[in-house]
C-alpha cells in the first residue's frame, strides 16, 4: 500500500522494497571535493558513506519518522518511557567503547600487500613465501605506554605487528621497531608494564618513561638495559611508522619442505631509510599536532606514496645449543649482529589501503603470537612462551568473548571449518548436528591434516629437564650488548642519548633511583656515564665494561635514503611566482609533498595560473615539514599579523619578515633540517638570525639548483654538521 506523501520528506515508495542505493544528496548538502594531501581529487571511496539504503532505520529494520525529538507527551511535556528508538540509542551510545589494550592501545593501521621473493623456499615450505606470492597483510603500529588518546611522537618502543591473510591460514609477526625486550621471561611482563605506565596515584605521567617506577624497575633488572639503550637513542622518537625498521625479536623456527629446520630472526627494513625526530621536535609535535605518525602513514597511503619495506631473515643453524657465535638464539634481550648475520631479503610489503572504519578493523584486529602458518615454529624463548599464553586471553576481555576470529579484519582469508561453537558474539549460523569428530553423523567430516595435505606439525623437538624457577647462565650478561650499541653510534647519535638519559633522569624524583641508573651506565661505558653525571650534578660511578666490537649496521646515520613522500614546506608571497610554480611542481614530481604557507590562505594570484596556498603563517609550524624553502616574501600590506616593518639599510623598503617565519626557519635550522631559498629569501634568514652560509642553508639565484641541493641534503636526513658533536 502507498503511503502518504509528507512534504519536505523523501517520496514515500511502495514496501515491500528491495534495498537500493542512498538516494543522491540535494546539491546543497553535498560534500566538498575529497582531496588528498598533494591536493590530487581522490573521490570519495564507496566504502566510506555511512547509509546502506534509502531510509533511516533502527536496528530492526524498522523506519524511523524522526531521530532529532524524543517522544513526548505534549512538545513541553515528560518523555515517555515506550520510546524504543530512544532507549536503543542511547542505549548503543552507552556501549560503544570496548576496553583499550592494555598495552600498545594507541595505534593506526594500515592494508597491504606482501610479495614473497622465493628466497626463502630453501628453508621454510610455508606457502606465503614461495616464489611470486602475493599475500594480503594488515599492518598495526603503536606504541606501548599510552593510553587510546595518547600523543604518537612521546619516547617509547614501537609496535609493528603484521597479519598475513595466508592461503594456509593466518600468519602474525607481532613485532617491535627495537630488536631486543626490556625482560627474558614472560612472567615479569606485568612488573615491567606496571613500572611503566603511569603512577597509580595521581595516573600520571602520560605515555612517558621520564618517571620514578620506570627507572625504578629497569635498574634493578638489568636485564632491561639493552632494551632501554634503544629507547634513550634516536630509535624511541621516529620520524614516521614509514621509517621505522621492524623486528620479530625472538627467534623462531623454520621448516623445509624435506622436515629440515633452521632458526631465523626475521626482519622489516624500510624501503625509505631509518629516520627519527630530534627529541625537541618530538615534544614539540606532541602539542601540535599528537596524530601525527597516524595522520603521515594516511596522508601518504591516500597521496598513493605507499610505504614500503623489505621482509628478511637472519639465519642460523638449527643446533641443540642454540646459539650463534657464542650468543644464546632464546635470550630476548639479545641481537645477532648483522655483520656476523646477513638479512636476507625474502620479500616485500607495501601498504596500499587505509582503514575505512577505524574501530572495526583497528581497534578490533586481534594478533597473537601462535598464529603461525606450516613451515613456521616457535622457539623455547620464555619470554615466548607466556605470549603464546597472553595474546588469546586478552582479546576474550577486549573483544568480549571467545568468537573474535569472526570479526571481519580477523577472519582468514582461506576457509576455515573449526568445531568451535557458540559463545558470546556469536555470528555464524553452524550446519550439522556433528561439531566433533571422528562422527558418523556428518558424512565423517572433517578430516585432520598430515604434513602432505598441509596440516600445522609441531616440530618434533625433544624436551627434557628438571622443572626449575631458574634463568641459564647465558642469560646473566646484561651489559656487553648495550656497550656495542653504544659503540656503534655516530658522535651525534651519541650526543641524544646522553641528551636522553639526562633529560628522563631529571624527571626522576629519587635520588637513589638515579644513581643506581648510573652505576649501570658505568658498566656500559665511563664517557657516556660522566656526561649523564655531569647533566644531573651527581658523581659518576666507576665500572668495567666488556671488551666488545661495534655493529655499524645499528648505526641510522651516515647513509642516504630515497625522500620519496617527504614534506616540504615553502614559505611564499605573491611575487616570482615562476619560480614558485616551477619548485613546487618539480618537487612533486620528486614524489615529495609540497606544503605552500604564505601569510593567509586561497591561492597565490599573479601571472600565470594561480598557486593554492597549503598553510599559513598562523597554521604551520616547522615540525610539520623535513625541509623548508623561502621562495620570497609576502610584499608589505598583504595580511601578515604581528609582522614588524623593516627598512633596509641601503634607504629601499625592505619586505615584511613576519615573525612566525622566523620561528618557523629558525626551529627547522635547531632540528638540523635542510633549508633552502631564492630571490630576496636571504632577508627571512637574516631575520631569523640564521647565518645563510651555515651548513645545510642553501642560497642560490637558481630556484632548481636549490632545489636539487636541498634534496640531496634530505637523502641523508638531517644536516647533523650543523652541531658538531661534543
Ligand atoms: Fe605484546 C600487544 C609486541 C611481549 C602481552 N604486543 C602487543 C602489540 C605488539 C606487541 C606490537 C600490539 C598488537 C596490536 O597492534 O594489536 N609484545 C610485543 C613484543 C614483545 C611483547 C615485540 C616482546 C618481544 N607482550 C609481550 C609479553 C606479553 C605481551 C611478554 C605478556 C606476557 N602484548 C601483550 C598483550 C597485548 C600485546 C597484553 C595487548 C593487546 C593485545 O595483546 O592484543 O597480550
């Protein structure tokens, strides 16, 4: 039956009806442009309108009338309790967050694809990695300490943990962007969270180890020491998930097709280099803009700069010892230099696809260290083994009962056909009266798997010992490690980690607490000891550090990276806008970003086409760009608020220097970042009090050679001669 037309509704259509598109928006309410951040008109993707139809319902499939006014009696009248749209509302609004996790909860993901390179056949028969295989993936990254809402640039480990949606089942690397652990035994893993995460009092410090409890725990199990090395270099504040190195951290085994078995540590290395932020800049970022690693990987996936990363293995011999020139294969806390253990590259992984719900797939995706495919074993690592444990307990209270697995980002791509049934969150309707086998009922279906037709084998590794609450003496060196670490670094990267230790110790409140940290630093070398001392006003203690020889691959400095996708920020005016428009499309064609900031928004207007300004003086600040170039000034009179007049000295009117392109240029030049201008750009230097023949402050007539000159510089980062190392 029709129903009666209500006017400035929708026409009523006839019931019962087929589902059928969202009817299109009138065109005043239709949305702008969707634009990716090189300003590329993307469409916005099918998948990310909300309506599934042409009506509003509830969650019955019942149509709703009004969602804006509850029902009444009378306008001004009480709200009747019968309101069922109401209290289902409401009440769905009441239960829309799920627990955090309790560690790693701030996170962004991305999809992707993994390419295997066949190198790897040799050692490992799993599917995924024979030659030309494309597998699906979904990567999360995260970091440990904070809460959801947390910034992304504090100092912290990263996660980086990849699901491989396997023609075999799902594969999970639950890794870190640190290649060792604070602990060797699973069962201190609350001790260690405890210690780190905020006080339980007052529930501060947010997402930071600068605090008591931390530096309390970590020098009196030194064990952690490695681990916190990493953390206190360049490696605890990244650049951008992009450029972060990957690392499964245990060791785990292999398995061939003909049952042979190898021990691997498997690796993520970034096809754009390892790079991080200086630690002002990180904080810097934690005010201005705390999404900032999750809004870099979207802006670059969207922009159709996918980040890349080769997949590697390190591998060692199955031998009963385990261990690999004198060092124990099972201790966490330990590397295997990449000298002594080539990576081997045995494929690649791209990220092409953001989320398109970010509770649904981020927020829901659950990993766990035991989803292993056949050809890939665990290890007798403890630490482990009580992940082997953890990883399915906490999704049953995250995610709320044991059917997680059928959550969409969960669900294998292969067919599954377990005999596992009902339970909270249950979503499949199961067939059959049988769920257990061997059954009679059900045609005698399934049928378990051998090695030949694909089924997961343990390896059958022979086990034995007296049941013991003990660590092997392999596990007691807690220093040579951290020593080589230090020992590897540049003269600049050393210089942050005593910036590091320094700065989080004069957060610590106990004075004992600080001087047992530096009796540990004393065992890893008396330079890096004195200068923490020295920071802190306390005496630097005596100690006997290992004899122990450096690992240049664990240095991030000294090599030059592809800038692909890296920002650059150019301060503009209306004048020479040639040069401008050449710059600008020269650096995209670089497969960088140009950001314009000129004093106010709209489009720089002047011969030739007009240029769209992508910041402002009042919106951009320096931590958003890795280099920065000056294309010429605003002319005086255009809006540059708080911008003070300058003659210059030769009578002739000098253009305007607004003072935020001062800070803007000068708090790039304190980050070390490459920096670069034309024309009259040399004023704005000047202004800023930066000498234009400083190291990595390029000044040319040609816009292009500064250009070039200015990528160059980016190839290796950072301007580190710009502050010689003490
Ligand atoms: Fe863990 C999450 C990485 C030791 C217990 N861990 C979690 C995540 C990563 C890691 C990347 C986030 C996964 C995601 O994005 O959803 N964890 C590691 C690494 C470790 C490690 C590299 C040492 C080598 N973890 C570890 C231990 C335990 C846990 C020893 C407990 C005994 N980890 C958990 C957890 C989490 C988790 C509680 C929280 C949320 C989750 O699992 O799904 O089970």
């Amino acid at each position: 039956m029709a129903k009666p037309e209500t006017p400035g509704r929708p026409v009523p259509i006839d019931e019962p009806t087929e589902p059928r598109d969202p009817l299109p928006p009138p065109p005043d309410q239709r949305g702008p442009d969707y634009l990716s951040p090189t300003g590329q008109p993307t469409g916005a993707p099918q998948a990310t309108r909300a309506q599934g139809g042409p009506y509003l319902t509830n969650a019955q499939g019942v149509r709703l009338p009004d969602t804006d006014h509850s029902l009444k009696a009378g306008s001004r009248g009480p709200v009747l309790l019968r309101d069922h749209h109401l209290r289902e509302k409401i009440t769905h609004f009441d239960h829309e967050r799920i627990p955090e996790r309790v560690v790693h909860a701030r996170g962004a993901a991305a999809h992707g694809i993994f390419r295997a390179y066949g190198t790897a056949s040799n050692i490992t028969k799993a599917a995924f990695l024979a030659e030309g295989v494309e597998t699906p993936v979904f990567v999360r990254f995260s970091t440990v300490l904070g809460s959801r809402g947390s910034a992304d640039t504090v100092r912290d480990t990263r996660g980086f943990a990849t699901k491989f949606y396997t023609s075999e089942g799902v594969f999970d690397l639950v890794g870190n962007n640190i290649p060792v652990f604070f602990i060797q035994d699973a069962i201190k893993f609350p001790d260690v969270i405890h210690a780190g995460k905020p006080h339980p009092d007052r529930e501060i410090p947010q997402a930071q180890s600068a605090h008591d409890t931390f530096w309390d725990f970590v020098s009196l199990h030194t064990e952690a020491t490695h681990h916190t090395m990493w953390n206190m270099s360049d490696r605890g504040i990244p650049r951008s998930f992009r450029t972060m190195e990957g690392f499964g951290v245990h060791t785990f085994r292999l398995v061939a097709a003909d049952g042979g078995t190898a021990l691997v540590k498997f690796h993520w290395k970034p096809k754009a280099g390892v790079h991080s932020l200086v630690w002002e800049e990180a904080q810097l970022i934690s005010g201005i803009d705390p999404d900032f690693h999750r809004r870099d990987l979207a802006d670059a996936i969207e922009s159709g700069i996918f980040p890349e990363w080769e997949f590697g293995v390190q591998v060692f011999p199955d031998t009963p010892e385990q261990t690999f020139e004198g060092i124990d294969l099972l201790d966490p806390t330990k590397i295997v230099p990449e000298e002594l253990a080539p990576v081997q590259p045995i494929g690649s992984m791209a990220l092409t696809a953001n989320p398109v719900n970010f509770f649904a797939e981020t927020e829901q995706v659950a990993f766990h260290v035991g989803h292993l495919v056949p050809g890939i074993d665990v290890t007798d690592d403890p630490l482990l083994a009580g992940r082997l444990f953890s990883y399915l307990d906490t999704q049953i209270t995250r995610l709320g009962g044991p059917n997680f697995a059928q959550l969409p980002i969960n669900r294998p791509h292969n067919q599954t056909n377990d005999m596992l049934r009902d339970g909270m969150h249950q979503t499949a309707v199961h067939t059959g009266v049988a769920p257990y086998r061997p059954n009679s009922l059900d045609g005698g279906c399934p049928f378990t798997a051998g090695a030949a037709e694909g089924g997961y084998v343990e390896v059958p590794v022979p086990v034995q010992g007296a049941r013991v609450r003990e660590a092997p003496p392999s596990f007691d060196d807690h220093f040579s490690q951290p020593r080589m670490f230090w020992l590897s670094m540049s003269p600049v990267e050393r210089d942050h980690i005593v910036g590091a230790y320094t700065f989080e110790l004069s957060k610590v409140t106990e004075t004992a607490i600080r001087e047992r940290v530096l009796r540990v630093l004393a065992e890893i070398d008396a330079e890096l000891c004195r200068q923490v001392a020295e920071g802190l006003g306390l005496p630097a203690p005596t100690g006997s550090p290992a004899q122990v020889r450096p690992s240049p691959a664990l240095s991030q400095v000294g090599r030059t990276w592809p800038t692909t996708g890296r920002m650059i920020g150019i301060v503009a005016g209306d004048n020479d806008l040639d040069a401008l428009r050449t710059v600008r499309q020269a650096v995209l064609e670089a497969g960088m970003v140009p950001v314009v900031i000129a004093a106010s928004g709209g489009m720089l207007t002047g011969r030739g086409d007009p240029i769209p300004v992508g910041s402002t003086f009042a919106g951009a600040r320096s931590v958003e760009f890795d280099a920065v170039l000056v294309a010429g000034m605003p002319a005086p009179g255009r809006d540059a608020r708080g911008a003070r007049d300058a003659k210059a000295a030769n009578g002739k009117a000098a253009m305007v220097v607004d003072p935020r392109v001062s800070l803007l240029l000068h708090e790039a030049y304190r980050h070390a970042k490459p920096l670069g201008g034309w024309g009259d750009a040399a004023t704005a230097f000047d202004a800023a009090g930066i000498a234009t023949d400083a190291p990595g402050v390029v000044i040319a007539s040609d816009p292009a050679a500064v250009l070039g000159a200015v990528t160059d510089l980016l190839g290796r980062h950072r301007v580190w001669d710009r502050f010689p190392a003490t």
